[in-house]
C-alpha cells in the first residue's frame, strides 16, 4: 500500500458570525462602563463607609406592622397587584389571540395588535404609573391601570408565542360544530395552553407585585408612599422593616405560585 | 340531503380541487369517497360544512343553500354536521367527557361551555353517544392516555353528541392498524343503519371501500369518474378511478 | 331508553381550592380598593390631552440630549447585568444539585431567593445615601437585583445538562476540568448567554426606572419634565425610551434566537425570569 498524505478538508473558520459578536460585547462593554463612569474604587470605598442606610438594615424596625397606615398600604399594594394581574391577564388572552394568525387572519389588524402590545411592553411599569398620575391625579386608581397595562402587555407576549405554536385540530373541530369563538377558545385553545398561560400569568403577577410595592414612590398607591415617607426622614430601621415585611410576602407568593405550577403540568 | 350543482372549487387559477361536480346524495345513505391523494376527496367533504368554500356553482345541504350562508345560519348547520378527522383532533388535556361535551356546545349558552357547567340532559346526550361507541367508562380519562383507535371512537362520539344529519369522516382509520381500523368502520356503519345518519367516508383503503361502501364515489383530479355500489368495485373500477395500477399500499391487509 | 349513569368522577380538591381561593382574592381586591370607577369616564379625554401636549410640539434640538440620557440608561443596564452574571454564573455552579451536595445549594438557593424578591428600585433608593446620584448607583441596584434571577436559571439550566458527553469525557480518560470544559461548559453556555441577554432585555425597563427617581438615565429626565409640565421634552423623552427599548429588545431578540439555533436548545421560558 502507498502511503499516500491524506489531505484534511479545508478547517472551517471561526464563523464570523461569532467573532463579531464578540468584539461587539467587548466593545459595548467597554463604551458603557466609561458612560456609567464605572469604578471600582468607588465601590469599594464607598461599602466601606459606615452608612445610616447600613445601620438600618442591621437594625430593622418591625414596628411598623402595628400601624395602621402602614398595614393598610400592605393590603393597598396586594389588591393592586391583584386586580392588575387578573385583569390584565384576562384581557391578555383575547389580544393574544388576536395577534395570531389564525385569530386574525387580517394582517394589517394583526400588525397593529402586535405593534400596539410591543409599545405598550415598552414602556416601564413604574413610568406607566408616572403618566397615568400625571394623566389623572395621585391615587390608586392610575396605579391599578399602569399595572393592568403593563402587565396585560407582558403575558400577551408570552402567551401569543406559545398560541403559534398549538395544535389546531381541536380548533378545527370546533370550528366544524358550529362552535362561537368565545366556545371555542374555552374548549379548543384554553385546554391546550393552560400550564403555559397560568405559567404566564403567575409570572405577571410577581412582576405586579413588585411593581405595586413601588407604585407609591410616585403617587400611585401602595406601601410606596411609606416607604418614601421614612425615607424622606432618614428613618432607615422602619424603611428595611417595611421591605423586609414586603419580601417575606413575596416569598411566600412565590412559594404559593411555585406549588400551583407544579400542580398544573 | 346533499346535493351539489356545477360546483366547482379552485385554490389557485388553473388549480381545480373540485371540477364541475353534479352529485346527489340521499337520507340516509353511507358513502364512500375514493380517489388519489390531491383527486378531491378532503375538499369535497369540506365543502359540504363550509370549511372551503366552493369557487363557482351550487350546494345545498339539508335545505340550506351553503354556497350563500350567513355566518349565523353556517354555524347552525354545522351543528347539525358531525365531523371526525384523521388526526382526531381531540383535545389532548381534557377528558374524554369533555371532548364528547364539545358536540354540545352549539346548543348551549355560551356561559355554560366556559364555566363547564353542562345541564343533566346533555350529560347524558354525551353519555349515550360514549356508551354507543363502548367508551362509558373512560369518560374520565384523559384524552392523551388512550390509543389511536379509542382516539376516534372518542371523535365519533363528540360527532354523535351533536345529534347530527350528517357525518361527515376524512380519512378516519388512516392512522390505525388493520383490526381497529375494521372496528371503526363497523361503528361508522352501525351508526348508520341504528340512526339513520346520513355517513360520507373518505377512504384510501380500497378493500375497506369495498367492504362498507353501499355507494362507492370515485374523484379524480376534481372530476366524479365512478358512482356505483361497493359490489360492483373490481380491481379494473379502481385501476380506473386511480389512472394506475393497484399497489400493496392501497389495501389494508391481505383478509378484510 | 333508559338513564345512563356516568363513572363516578374523583373530587379534585386542590383545583376547587385554588380557584376559590383565587376568586376570594379577587372579590376581596376589589371591594378594598375602593376605586372610584367614575375617575375612569375622563381617562380617554385626559390621556389624549396629555397626549397632544407631549407629542404635539415634538422638537428635535432635545433629541441629542435625550438620546444621552437614553444611551446613559442602555448603558447601565449593560454593565449591571454582566456584574449579575459575573457573580451568579460561579454562584449558580454551587446552587447546582448534580454538582455539589444539596445542603451548600439549597443555602446558595434562598440566597438567590432573596435577591430574587427585591424590587430593583426599593435597592436603588438604598444606595442612593451610599453612592449618591450617579448612574453608579442604578449599575449597582440592577447589578445585585439580578443575581437573584440569573443564578436560578443558570443552575436549572446547569441540573438539566444530559449526561452523554459527560461519559463521553469520562470514558476517553478526561480530568475533571476538562470534563468541565467540554461536557459541561458546551451544553450551557448558549442557554445562559441567552438568559443574559433576555434579562439585560428586562434590565433596560429597570433602568429607565431608575432614573425617575434619580440613579442616572433617561427617567430622570421625563420625570423632571412631567414634574415641570414640560411636555414637549416629556414626549420626546417617553418616544425615545419606547424606541431604545424596542430596539434593544429587536436586538437581543435576534442574537438569542441564533445562539439558540446554532446549540439547538430549547428557547428560554421568560417565565422564571
């Protein structure tokens, strides 16, 4: 046998693809953390120093459990996040199913329903907030919209994703036996995206929650308002006991929704 | 019952699904509908609900005039059709009941369907229908936890609970084997004679026309090219319809 | 013909527990809140004023400055979610189950679930005393606020890794590091590359966030220019945070499909983000 050189094929580059991306990272982080004006030092030197804010938080304050304006905004702030999930998620359902194809077999509409939710996605929660008080005064009520929209925007997006990709058998059925569309979402599209879309909504309502908790800070309701009031006084230990408070609420939330998703698969 | 005129149905210019089609079909009768893949068949059973809509010509379907139906009136009449499919489409996570329930839904208020309150009578409308295809005591499970052939017998009776004029089935043993393909086919049949259902089958299985086809329809390219009985149905009539000789594939299994 | 009776159906408490619950919550909400509905009636009216007063008189000489301020809050959100995926990627190794041993991560766990549970805004207002107004600041509160989140879908993405090229490693004689190396490290990379990314997506909301309430960005100044009704700025401001946001989200959105599609994983679930 000759022993011929067996020539290896050509060795493919690194895609470029990558090595774009790469230097694009290095550079993006570069530019940014001189805008920021990013510094260790800083840092450091800064968490070094002894702090009110440090010494409230080694030193909470509970008491504020006790007060009554305090307790009332807690409540405040967990029926805003409610109420904005619940009405945000359901409304999410019916724009999510106009934003796909076999829902909304008219493509401008179709746009437009998708454009309108990126927009609205767009947007923060607590800017949201900012507009709807400037829009129509201080109170719960531009609370409870900023966190229907935002919301409603957030688990529209989820779910429409998850809708492209479902099976339409059951829709055709149901289409077939002369079922209305209401019928029929409840029958054919529900069953299918249950877990995903109370996956979603959970979700939704985590991000409500915490965005209620803030609401406050620009008038719009909830344990906010406490908080900035201690704030504003430098009263550090009655700030972390009401976040403190807030967290064990959260977690327990979140406990609770982790159980139900477990449930529902 | 079913009667088409002229109709013709043209996805694309130049492209007929469905090619000047005179055809009438009684009470009561059980059709079988053969031909190629892409001769027809699928578009001539959803024409009769609507699910594609005719380009040109006539169809009326228990003395409605489809080809001109409002939405309203084409959702009543589709109430009164039962469809089963190839792929079932049940839904996977719902219960057996459940699906058999969607037969109902036309029916009944819409509130009902969406809270899944259903009233005694219709319960029992679906029980019957389940009891009627042997499935009563699976109306709990879980629609993903049957096989294919108790699939379909759930899809026959989601169809049944309608209490339909017609049923209408695409090709609804294509995904069974031999002997619960047989199975199917017999309910289709029984269903017909007890009940008096008007029944139209698409079939790719020769030898299953042959066996349940009181009325044998041949389609090729859009065209009807054979109506006769299923006795009638020699190797040389389907050689005909199809435009080529027969192959293992277009028969179930060497015994009917 | 005779009755027929159905098999008897199981009771599913949990459902019917949870549902009422959900509805108790829901009534109970409602009647709390004491909306005052009618405010409602005046929405469409006081929106589209507003509406017209920010959009208007759009002019373009606040574009530069804005767009800074926007670039500024782009900026912050880059830099502190690469200091949360610093932190949390060697964090969520130690949280992962199949790696060390399960009482070290389940502590690395309710770490994370801490973090986890704090608004990114309720830590800016506490290192605002700290660190004063800077956009340093905002790149600390989203730094350590996402840890939380990151770390978690790092190591369940790092418990769901497929065992096969970890025995291919082992089975060629490999050591430890480079059983890391190529078992571990291929399988999830690309699914934490894309979590970063889609929080980064996340991370920029926060940030415009931060800036109402004065950690640097571009919050700042439409919270300024609502405050001082000055709408033209407001509007300008709110279209260029729409803008930048959707832009960065078109963005990432389209580099995490191809490092999914080039690692054929599974596309993230926002949802335990």
């Amino acid at each position: 046998m000759t022993a011929s050189k067996v020539e290896l094929p050509k060795k493919p580059g690194i895609p470029g693809a990558i090595i774009f991306s790469l230097v694009f990272a290095f550079v993006l982080t570069v530019v940014t953390m001189i805008t920021v004006e990013f510094s260790l030092t800083e840092i450091f030197s800064n968490f070094g120093r002894r702090n009110l804010v440090a010494d409230g938080l080694l030193n909470p304050d509970f008491g504020q459990i006790l007060s009554e304006r305090s307790l009332s905004a807690f409540i405040e702030t967990l029926q805003l996040a409610v109420l904005g999930t619940v009405l945000g998620g359901g409304m999410s359902m019916f724009m999510a199913y106009w934003a796909t194809e076999f829902g909304n077999p008219i493509r401008w509409l179709r746009a437009i329903v998708r454009t309108f939710n990126n927009v609205v996605r767009s947007i923060p929660d607590l800017l949201w907030a900012l507009l709807f008080v400037t829009a129509v005064g201080i109170g719960i009520l531009p609370g409870l919209l900023a966190l229907f929209f935002f919301s409603m925007a957030v688990v529209t997006k989820l779910t429409s994703d998850t809708l492209d990709g479902i099976d339409m058998g059951p829709i055709e059925a149901a289409k077939a036996s002369g079922s209305g569309l209401i019928s029929m979402l409840r029958t054919a599209v529900i069953p299918q995206i249950l877990p995903s879309y109370t996956s979603f909504v959970l979700y939704g309502f985590e991000l409500n929650l915490r965005a209620s908790a803030v609401l406050g800070l620009v008038g719009a309701g909830g344990i906010g308002s406490r908080i900035e009031f201690f704030r504003s006084r430098g009263d550090w230990s009655e700030v972390w006991g009401l976040v403190l408070m807030f967290f064990l609420v959260v977690f327990l939330v979140e406990r609770f929704s982790v159980t139900i998703r477990r449930r529902l698969v | 019952m079913i009667s088409f005129k002229n109709a013709t149905v043209e996805y694309q210019p130049g492209v007929k699904a469905m090619d000047n089609l005179n055809l009438e079909i009684k009470e009561g009768e059980f059709v079988v509908v053969v031909g190629l893949s892409g001769a027809g068949k699928s578009t001539l059973i959803r024409t009769i609900n609507n699910l594609v809509p005719l380009t040109s010509g006539e169809l009326y379907v228990d003395g409605e005039a489809v080809h001109d139906l409002s939405r309203k009136k084409m959702r009543a009449l589709r109430s009164r059709i039962g469809m089963i499919f190839q792929g079932f489409n049940l839904v996977d996570r719902a219960t057996v009941l459940q699906n058999v329930l969607m037969g109902r839904v036309f029916k009944l208020p819409t509130w009902r369907t969406v809270f899944g309150v259903y009233p005694k009578a219709d319960q029992q409308i679906a029980a019957k229908a389940l009891d009627r295809v042997g499935m009563l005591d699976r109306a709990y499970s879980r629609a993903t936890d049957l096989s294919g052939g108790q699939r379909q017998r759930v899809g026959i009776a989601r169809a049944l609970a309608q209490e339909p004029k017609v049923i209408l089935a695409d090709e609804p043993v294509a995904s069974l084997d031999p002997p619960t393909s047989h199975a199917v086919m017999q309910h289709l049949q029984k269903i017909n004679q007890d009940l008096g259902i008007t029944t139209i089958v698409n079939l790719h299985f020769l030898d299953l026309a042959t066996a349940y086809g009181e009325r044998v329809i041949g389609l090729r390219e859009g065209k009807l090219v054979f109506d006769g009985p299923g006795s009638e149905c020699t190797e040389e009539v389907f050689e005909g319809i199809y435009g080529r000789s027969l192959t293992a594939e277009d028969t179930l299994s060497e015994e009917a | 013909m005779s009755e027929l009776t159905l098999p008897k159906k199981a009771i599913d408490w949990f459902r019917n527990i949870t549902t009422l619950a959900i509805v108790a919550a829901v009534v109970w909400s409602l009647i709390g809140l004491e909306i005052k509905w009618e405010r409602l009636i005046d929405l469409p009216a006081d929106l589209f004023l507003i509406g017209t007063l920010m959009f208007g008189n759009l002019d373009i000489a606040d574009f530069p400055n804005l767009a800074g301020a926007m670039w500024e809050s782009i900026s912050i959100a880059w830099v502190g979610t690469l200091i949360a995926a610093l932190f949390a990627i060697p964090l969520s190794f130690l949280a992962a189950e199949n790696l060390v041993g399960r009482p070290i991560a389940w502590v690395i766990r309710q770490v994370f679930n801490i973090l986890r549970a704090v608004p990114e805004v309720i830590l800016a207002i506490a290192l605002i005393p700290i660190f004063g107004l800077t956009p340093l600041t905002g790149v600390l509160a989203i730094g350590i606020g996402s840890i939380g989140t990151l770390g978690k879908l790092f190591y369940e993405v790092i418990e769901s890794i497929k065992k096969n090229p970890l025995e291919a490693a082992d089975a060629v004689g490999a050591n430890k590091l480079v059983r890391f190396r190529w078992g571990v490290l291929p399988q999830v990379m690309p699914e934490m590359t894309s979590f970063v990314l889609y929080r980064f997506e996340v991370n920029i909301r926060a940030s415009a966030v931060m800036g109402l309430i004065g950690a640097g960005g571009i919050g700042n100044d439409v919270a300024l220019a609502l405050r001082f009704k000055d709408w033209e700025v407001a509007g300008m401001g709110l279209l260029i945070v729409i803008l930048g946001t959707i832009l960065v989200d078109a963005i990432s959105g389209a580099a995490r499909k191809q490092i999914i599609k080039g690692s054929n994983a599974k596309l993230p679930s926002a949802v335990e983000v």
